[in-house]
C-alpha cells in the first residue's frame, strides 16, 4: 500500500473512532436527519445523499449533484458493578464505571446524475465498531481489558431506473478495519497453573493482538414508487469477513511477539422501509432491519508459533436481531421537524468488553433549507438499557447504561 494511501486510511481512522451504539458492536450514525426519526425509513426517506448507506436504488430520486457531510459526538454511560465475587467476596472490587468511551463518527456522501435512468454515488462512513475500556489492575483482566475495533467503508455504488415506479441499485464496499484486544492477568495472577509466567501483579499483560486489514462486500437495493408521496424501499448488505492479520504477545507465545491472523465477520443486513406522507404537512416512516449477528461465533487468533496453533480463543452467543424503528416529520415552509422511536433488540449475551443488551431509541431533529441549494440537519436522541445480571469466568456482574447522541450535517445541491 502506498504511503499517502496509508496515511489517508489512517487520518481517516483517527476520525471514524466508531463507538457501538445499535446491538453487538454495529454502529448506526449515517445521518442527522436519519437520526431525528430514529432511522425510520431510511431506505425509503431519500432527502439528501446520505440515503445512499442504506439504499443506492434511491439515488433514482435525485435530479441534481448532492453532497452530503455528517458528524455524531456519541456520549455513552454503561457501568458495571460486582454482583457475586467467588475469589475474593468482595463483589465492589468487581465494580467498572464509564466502560464505554465518547466518540466521534464522520461520514461523507455524494449522488450523481447521470440522466434520467442512471446514476452513482460514493459513501464514507463506519458501519462498525467498538471501543471498551477497563483499568489495567481489574480483578477480571483476563475478559475486560482494551477491546477497540474500527472500520471505514468506502462503498461506490450505482442506480437503474427501471420504471416509472421501481428502482434499483447496486454498490461494492472496501473495509477498513484496524483492531486492538488487550488483556491482563487479574485474578489469574494467583492460579499456580500459571506459575511458570512471571507476573508482577494484576495488571500484568495477558496477552495483547494488534492489527489490520482490508474485507470486501457488495450491496442492493430496491425502491418502488407508489407516488410521490408513498414508497417502500429494500436493502440488503452482504457480510464481510475481515482477516486481521498482526502481532500477538503473550501468554501462550511465552512472552515472544509473533505473527497471528483473527477473523471478524462484519454481519449482513436487510431492511424495508416506508414512506408516506398522509397530508401536505405531515409524513409517516417506519424501518425493520435485520442483521445476522449469528455468523460471529468466536473470537479466535490463530498462528503456528502457539500450542496446537491457537492463540487465544473466546466464544461468542449471538443471534440475529431486527430492529425497529417508527418515525414522522412535520413540513413547515423552509423548515422539517422530526421525531422518531427504535427499538433494537439484544444481539448477544452481554459481556464486559461487549456490554449488549436491549436498547430503547428516543430521538428529534430537524432541517433547515437556507436555499434551494443549501440546507443543514439537527438531530439528539437518547438511547436507554435496561439492567441486567450476567456471568463471565465465574463472576456475576449488573450492567446498565444509556447514550446521548448529537449529529449535524450540511447538505449541498450543485
């Protein structure tokens, strides 16, 4: 890869420090006026370019050059607290605060017209990731630590008019992804199997795996015009596996730094989405996506410089999940107003470097057209989670937490 390749995937990722705010490690900030309804309709909406991450049938609607450029600040609170402490009876010991950390989540989207059948389009956004963060001496080292996963799509796509009514659309992506898993010995420390490797306490490195890679996939999409003012929109999203292919330290390599390679399958989705405006000022949306949280199995790093050419490896208990979201917009001259509810169900069993449970989305926006060519986008919502019990390597923890989101986009008509 070139250097100026390299350091534009790196400022790029510096950007992108994707943080999950849907179920599993999925990450849904495509768009403040997506945002506003809780991503109701969103293959079906098309109001600006940025509809493009969800549908590229859609950019059928589009009669002039768009751009669209979007940044959500996530702010999350999920907390951890000791339940049953087997080691030590001291269940506070077990406590995490603030586990989550703030991100900043950029996207970039731009339709172009070709003529009244045909159009392409680019879109730059994070469709995943994660980022969690225990203290280096946590008594349960060996399941929290660092667990930081980026990508960043680079989808290109294109549109077909069929008919008057139906559209359709078809994209490719190239993924980037970047991934950091570090863990500590904890209570380990005091087990004699691990005797032989030395230990200076608790926060002493179990094990740490950098690195990168590149997965490809493809997109379609479907959009059937009733209307203009009623529509339902089809998209699906093909899985992409991600081959991380970096350092292993630990452990299991006796403390040597050695190459490794980690799989990660980035799960598929489909969604169908409506749009129907009921009165001249007033607009229904509604979405369900599906994605296959089922493929992620485990997390295994494998090499032959490791016993029996395994690395680390932890299971994963996921299933696939839909998500639901329900929204309305209100038109009042130059300005839209929005407001929307998601549910999104619980993908896996809740881990501490993976907290996922049941979240509940609350949201508002609104848009403002300066001009025909220039109109900006607002948007907050607030995620809530209920509480739950879980267990991990014999500890019984509680977690909950909640989420705020900003997002403002600057749409842009050539």
């Amino acid at each position: 890869m070139s250097k100026i390749k390299k350091t534009t995937l790196a400022t790029a990722l510096l950007l992108v420090t994707a943080q999950s705010s849907a179920a599993g490690f999925q990450v849904s900030e495509h768009s403040a006026s997506g945002l506003g309804r809780a991503f109701a309709g969103e293959a079906a909406v098309a109001d600006n370019a940025s509809v493009i991450a969800r549908n590229p049938a859609a950019m059928s609607r589009f009669d002039k050059a768009e751009i669209s450029v979007v940044g959500s600040y996530i702010v999350p609170t999920a907390d951890i607290t000791g339940v049953n402490d087997p080691v030590a009876s001291n269940p506070s010991r077990l406590d995490s605060n603030d586990v989550i950390n703030d991100a900043f989540v950029p996207a970039m989207y731009y339709v172009q017209p070709i003529n009244k059948k045909w159009a392409v389009g680019l879109a730059m956004f994070s469709g995943y990731g994660m980022v969690s963060e225990h203290e280096g001496d946590y008594a349960v080292g060996a399941g929290a630590g660092t667990t930081d996963l980026l990508t960043f799509n680079i989808n290109p796509s294109v549109s077909f008019k069929a008919t008057d009514e139906l559209s359709l659309g078809l994209g490719v992506s190239a993924v980037y992804a970047k991934a950091t898993l570090e863990r500590n010995f904890g209570d380990l420390q005091y087990k004699p199997t691990y005797a032989p490797y030395a230990t200076d306490g608790a926060s002493t490195q179990l094990f740490l795996l950098e690195g990168d890679a590149w997965g490809y996939g493809w997109n379609v999409g479907a959009l059937y015009e009733f209307s203009e003012n009623n529509r339902i929109g089809l998209a699906y999203r093909s899985q992409v596996d991600i081959e991380f292919e970096g350092d292993f330290t630990g452990l299991t390599s006796g403390g040597q730094k050695i190459s490794t390679t980690l799989e990660i399958p980035l799960p598929a989705t489909a969604e169908i989405s409506g749009y129907h405006k009921v009165t001249p000022k007033i607009a229904l949306t509604y979405s369900a996506l599906w994605t296959q949280w089922s493929k992620f199995t485990e997390l295994q790093a494998l090499s032959n410089q490791c016993a029996a050419g395994e690395c680390f490896n932890k299971e994963e208990n996921y299933d696939d999940n839909i998500r639901y979201a329900v929204g309305a917009e209100f038109y009042a001259g130059n300005t839209t107003l929005r407001a929307g509810f998601a549910f999104d169900e619980q993908a896996g069993e809740t881990t501490l470097s993976i907290p996922d449970t049941d979240r509940y989305w609350y949201t508002m926006g609104a848009t403002y057209e300066l001009d025909q060519t220039l109109s900006f986008d607002f948007a907050l919502a607030y995620i809530y989670t209920k509480e739950l019990e879980f267990s991990e390597y014999g500890y019984t923890f509680a977690g909950q937490g909640d989420a705020i989101i900003a997002s403002a986009q600057v749409n842009y008509r050539f």
